[in-house]
C-alpha cells in the first residue's frame, strides 16, 4: 500500500485524511464552549481561559515536533501527534470536565505538527506535486474546519455534550492514515536541546500566567511584576541558549534573514487576532444580549454556522493569494490582508448588536485569515533553501501560535478588567478586545511594508498555504 501512495495523488488523498482530522479537531470545540462551559461550571473567561492553555500548548508543541520529525522520522514523529490527537479528542467525549477539558485540549493541540512534518513528507517525497498539494491540502483543512463546527454544534442541539464526540472517529481515521503514509526520505540530524525547551515551555508559561491573573493580582502589584521579570529572563535565557546551541530546539539564526523575520512578524500580528480571537468569537455569539446590545445569545448550531461561513470566506482568501501575488506582489498580498483584519475587527467595535451586522465584521475578519495563512506559508518555504524547509515551517508555525496565544490572553486580561458582579464581560471589554486585534492587525500591515521577495521564487516550491491554528 505504501509503494501505491508514495507520489502524487495517492500521496496527497492519504495526506487529505489527516488534515481533515486536523481541521475538525480545531473548529468542532468552537460553538461549543458555551454550552460545555455551563455544563463544567466554566464561566466566559474561563472558556477562554480553556482556549488560551491550547495555544500555549501550541507554541510549545511545534518547535518539539518539528525538531523531533527532523531527528527521529517525519512519519514517526506524525503517528505520535495524531495518537495524541485521538487520545485527547476520547478524553474529553468519554469523561468531559473542566480538568479533561484542559488535558484533552492540550493533547489536540499536536495538530499544530501535522503540516510541518506532512511538508517534509511531501516535498521529499513529490517536490513535484509541492503547491498544488498543499493548496488541495490547505481548501481541505479550512473546509473541515467549518465543517466540524456545524456538525458538532447540530448534535449538540440534540443533546448538549453529543457534539464533543464529532472528533473521535476522525482522529481514528487519521492514525490510520498516518500509518499508511511512507517515510520521509530526507536525511535525519541533530539532537534534541532539552535546556532550550524547558525555557521556553517555562518562560511561555509564565508569561501567559501574569497575562490572565494580572488583573486580579493587580497589573503593579509584585506577583505581576515578578511574573513579567520572570517571564523575559526565562526567554532571554532560552535566546541565548539556542543561539550558542550547534543543535537549537528553534533557530533563531534564521531570523537574520530579513525576509523571513518580515514574514514571522507579519504571522505573529495577524494571527493575534484572527486565531486569538476565536474562542472569543464564540463566547459573544452564545451570551444572551445586556442592556446594551452586547451579546447574541446564538445556539451551538447557529454558532457553528457563523463560524462555518467565516472560514468559507477563508478559504476563497486562501485561493486567491497566489492569483493576487502574480498580480500586486507578495507585499502587497500581506500589506493587504493585515489591513483586511483590521478594518473586520474595526467594524465589530463600531457594529455588533444584531447578527447581520457581526457576520459582516468576523466575514472580513475570515478573509484576512486565509489570506494570511495561504502567503505566510508559502514565504516561508520560499526564502529559504530546501535543506532548511521544516526548520522554517516550524519558525512560522511558532510565530503564528505565539501570537494566538498572547492574543487571547490579551483578550482574556481586557475581560477580566470588564465584568459585571455575576462575572459577565461588559460591551466595553469586548470593544477593548477588537480594538486591540484591530491595531496590531494594523502593525501586521506595517511589518509587511519591509518584506522583499526572493529575485525568482522557484515554480515547484513547496506551498504550505493553509492550517491553523
């Protein structure tokens, strides 16, 4: 069977398989935490809270997965991230509370390896087939996202927790999929930085706690400031370590090259708010409406459908990226989609009190998320020689789960600060929220401005355009 799928189409069916896992393992949760929220004692903050701990796990997970695929087997390295995918994916359908909730979202996040080590598979294996599979891989992966969410959210109009078993049979299906894929044939190196990976998981730790308890400590208090010092000297320390390391967990190295660092940087701001934002998105949706218009008290399914045509609107963003870069350049295609998140994110501040009016904010908002993703992954391959290919994915795979990260806990820390007596976000802490994703969006755009192309970016580059968070 191996033989049969080791090139071209057959590759990339089997490859589909996996992605589609991916894509509804991370929309399926979405229209449903408010209801698993109130089912687990959970309230707003703490489902964002929930969303939060999952990005974190992202950030630390991709520079271990991809270095590990890199030393171990991109194959190997797959079958694990998919196992952890199912395993978490059961966890949380057989036993859902707030203590599975949060291992089970931690283990989904492996997701965050699938295109990093399925990249290396593919371009070892069909450098041929690099963007059209990746773009088939990528229509897939935005698809099933959408896809997950409506299903899961009409079962849970049915029975409340029914929709948190919509991930399980496809994580099945993954590990099968993921056994049936050939190996990498991309030679395997290095060894594994254990001093810079327990920095860095601690120093993000850190980090993301002084973000969510700053307000109720006290932003000037001496566990926020000691939080915060703590913080920089753990990823200061980290830096420094992967910079004297002949094997670094993450090569900072890489960031010299300006192009990448412009692309990265683009990541990072974009992804604060179109990823960071959306457990957010779901906890407004689903709260009943205040005195001021804020709220809109929407079911699972209505909730799945809103999230359903965002990443639609996506997906025509992330297919239409190459088209614009032939004809406006890859500058102005980043410039443009950091300006795209922007003015969604501006118009949810200024309109927001009926659906017709969120659904046009968060569809802009989609489309600046699919036009990101599609032209930061394909950058990302493209500035850098082949031998370095994962190692890249993996630098932008980080820059992108960084920002959802701080992101929602910037938007968790402006919640905190704006809630009523019984624990509701106020309308001023959700217009703070989207105004903030809307200026870095805005620095998104800015960053993009220094990006310059490679002189001639080669035709049959791999094009990693899609995922997510």
């Amino acid at each position: 069977m191996t033989n049969a799928i080791s090139r071209g189409r057959g590759l990339i069916a089997v490859m589909i398989l996996i992605v589609v896992c991916s894509g509804v393992v991370q929309g399926y949760l979405t229209p449903l935490l408010p209801v698993v929220g109130a089912h687990v004692g959970l309230g707003g903050v703490g489902q964002n809270n929930l969303y939060l701990l999952s990005q974190i796990a992202f950030t630390v997970l991709t520079p271990l997965l991809s270095r590990w695929g890199d030393m171990w087997g991109h194959r190997r390295l797959l079958l694990v991230a998919v196992t952890m995918v199912a395993a978490g994916s059961l966890l949380i359908a057989a036993r859902p509370t707030a203590a599975t909730l949060a291992v089970g979202m931690v283990l989904q996040s492996a997701v965050v390896g699938f295109f990093p080590l399925l990249a290396g598979i593919l371009r070892s294996r069909s450098p041929e087939h690099g963007r059209i599979g990746m773009s088939v891989l990528v229509g897939a992966l935005l698809l099933s996202i959408g896809t997950g969410g409506f299903v899961a959210g009409t079962l849970s109009d049915q029975h409340a927790l029914a929709g948190l078993w919509t991930a399980v049979p496809f994580g099945a299906l993954a590990v099968a999929a993921a056994i049936a894929l050939p190996a990498s044939t991309a030679p395997r190196a290095g060894r594994f930085n254990l001093a810079a990976a327990l920095l860095l998981t601690c120093g993000l730790g850190v980090l993301m706690l002084g973000l969510t308890e700053g307000d109720s400590w006290g932003w000037t208090s001496a566990p926020s400031l000691l939080a915060a010092v703590a913080a920089v000297v753990l990823l200061a320390a980290w830096a420094r370590v992967e910079q004297r390391s002949s094997h670094p967990l993450v090569d900072l190295r890489m960031l010299r090259d300006p192009r990448l660092a412009a692309v990265s940087a683009h990541t990072f701001c974009v992804a604060f708010g179109a990823i960071g934002f959306l457990g957010a998105n779901a906890v407004y949706l689903g709260t009943e409406p205040d005195g001021d218009g804020f709220g809109l008290g929407l079911g699972a399914q209505a909730i799945s459908l809103v999230s359903l045509a965002m990443v639609a609107v996506g997906f025509v963003g992330s297919t239409m990226t190459p088209w614009l870069a032939r004809l406006i350049g890859d500058r102005a295609v980043l410039a443009a989609g950091g300006c795209a998140g922007a003015a969604g994110f501006l118009s949810l501040v200024l309109f927001h009190s009926s659906v017709p009016q969120y659904l046009a904010g968060a569809l802009v908002v989609g489309l600046a998320t699919g036009m990101f993703e599609a032209a930061t992954r394909t950058l990302s391959v493209e500035v850098v020689d082949e031998a370095d290919t994962a190692l890249s994915v993996g630098v932008n795979e980080m820059a992108l789960s960084l920002g959802a990260a701080i992101g929602a806990a910037v938007i968790g820390a402006l919640w905190s600060s704006h809630t009523t007596a019984q624990g509701a976000v106020t309308g001023t802490g959700y217009q703070w929220a989207w105004a903030a994703c809307a200026a870095v969006a805005l620095g998104g755009a800015a960053v993009a401005l220094f990006f310059r192309s490679p002189s001639a970016a080669p035709e049959a580059a791999l094009d990693p355009a899609g995922r997510t968070a």
